[in-house]
C-alpha cells in the first residue's frame, strides 16, 4: 500500500519532467513545424514529448504493468508520429476509417492505415499483458485501448481539448503518470506553440485504455468498448467540434485557456491625393 502510494506520487513528477525534457529537444526541429486551424505555426514536438512522458509516467506509477504500458504508449505513439510527418504527402490522401480501407483496396498503403494497424496492434499486445487473460477480455481490451487512442485523436482538434479531456478521464482512474505529463504540456498546448498531433493524442489514449482495462473485468471492457465504438461512428457523421460549441457547459471548458478569438483586422483606407488636373 505504501509503495503504491510512493509510486503513484512519483509518477507524476517523472511522466512531466521526461515530457518536458523532449519537449526541449525537439521543439525547434524544423521538420516538426505545422500550421495550426488558425493559421499559427506550432511544433507538433508536442507529440512525441506527451507519448514518451506519460509512458514513463505510467511505468513508474504500475511497475507490474511496465510492459503493456510501454507497447501502448510508444507504440502508438510512433505510428501517429509516422502519420503526422508523411500524412500531408499526396499518396497518403484518405479520410477516415472508410478512406484508408479504400485506398488500400486500390493498392495503396496510406500512412493512415500504417497509422489504424499499428494502433490496433500495439493494443492487442498491451491487453494480452494485462491481467484477465482470456480470449474474450484480451480482444475486448484490445479494442479498449485501441478505441481510446482514436477517439483522442479525434477529439485533438482545438489546443488543449485532448488533454482536458485526458484529466476528465485519468483522474478517475488515478492515472498519475500520464496526467503528469499532459498537466507538463498543457500550457504550451492552450498558448499555440504546440500540438499534441497523431503521436501525442494516440498515445494519451492508448494509457489511459490500458488503465481502464487494467481495472476492469469482461462487463466494464464491453460497457467502455460499446461507448467508444457509438462514438467512432457518431464522428463520421456528426462534427464533435460543433457538438461541443452548441453546448454550454461544453464549450466553457473548451474556451478555458485558450488564446481569445482575434477579430479581423480590416485592410487600411487609402486615401487618394485630390488630382492636379481640372476635370472636364
């Protein structure tokens, strides 16, 4: 009881310290620059900084869980960051799950699909090495943690929304590690230097799947696997972003943060010097 009261206190230090020390590194590469939805331009070193800080969060916090946390965490990680650096690339256009399927029936393998396989892998890995070994919760933990990590990529459409959505969910969860590490990246997120991209947001999910999967039996797996599955389908149709601005409550916890809305600056009026010349 001590122990893991001293782990999880550590967790939390150590998941945002690492975050930031990549951050540091990385941060002024110039292939990780990108244009965010306003037309600022932020480093996506936000990524791989979350996906490598929160997995060491998550090691520190549930040392019997190392393995599983290691292969969700980086695993997605790395793959959305294969996405988010060849994604832009003409050969790698598709939309959705739909999109990549179909590129890859015309014989091409987007960085979409590298992108949906690797996520899915890495948490069928994770599952089979968390506790509840069966057949039936392994696939059902798979597709926790996998359902995770795409709804938060999803949801990483406006600075900070992610990882506000990150400590809605791993606060229950008591997942330390990982908190540690969005709470460490939060303010560069909501300020616009930074975003979280592919690799940050995947990653972010796929720890907290692998903590809600770690907690659960057969009948909480299904419940969270039924949720994040109505919601994957509830996003080809619906955008969450207008979801979240018609709602009160929801688009104040948005808002929170964040750098206010600019209005247009209107081009100045020339005024025309009066012409030498009579007229007529």
């Amino acid at each position: 009881m001590v122990r893991n009261l001293i782990q999880g206190a550590l967790a939390g230090p150590v998941g945002g310290g690492v975050a930031r020390a990549v951050l540091r590194a990385l941060h002024g590469h110039p292939a990780l620059k990108r244009t965010n939805f306003r037309g600022r331009t932020v480093s996506l070193a936000g990524g791989p900084a979350l996906a490598a800080g929160a997995t060491a969060g998550a090691i520190v916090h549930r040392p019997e869980h190392a393995a599983a946390a290691a292969i969700a965490g980086l695993g997605s990680g790395a793959v959305g960051l294969y996405d988010d650096l060849v994604g832009g690339r003409p050969e790698h256009a598709a939309k959705g799950f739909k999109g990549h399927l179909g590129a890859l029936r015309e014989g091409r393998v987007t960085s979409g699909f590298v992108k949906i396989a690797g996520v899915g892998a890495a948490g069928l890995a994770a599952a089979a090495l968390l506790p509840r070994r069966r057949k039936i919760d392994v696939l059902l933990g798979a597709g926790v943690i996998a359902g995770a990590a795409n709804l938060f990529n999803l949801l990483d459409l406006r600075p900070g929304r992610a990882l506000k959505a990150g400590f809605l969910v791993g606060t229950p969860l008591s997942a330390t590690g990982p908190l540690g590490a969005a709470g460490a990246l939060l303010p560069a997120d909501l300020n616009e230097e930074i975003m979280l991209g592919d690799a940050g947001a995947n990653a972010l999910g796929a720890l907290l799947g692998v903590a809600y999967t770690a907690k659960t039996g057969t009948l909480g797996r299904l419940a969270a696997l039924a949720g994040l599955v109505a919601l994957t389908a509830a996003s080809e149709k619906v955008s969450f972003t207008k979801v979240i601005e018609g709602n009160t409550v929801l688009h104040k916890i948005d808002q929170w943060g964040r750098k206010p809305i600019e209005p247009p600056v209107a081009p100045p009026v020339e005024k025309r010097k009066p012409s030498p010349y009579p007229r007529g």
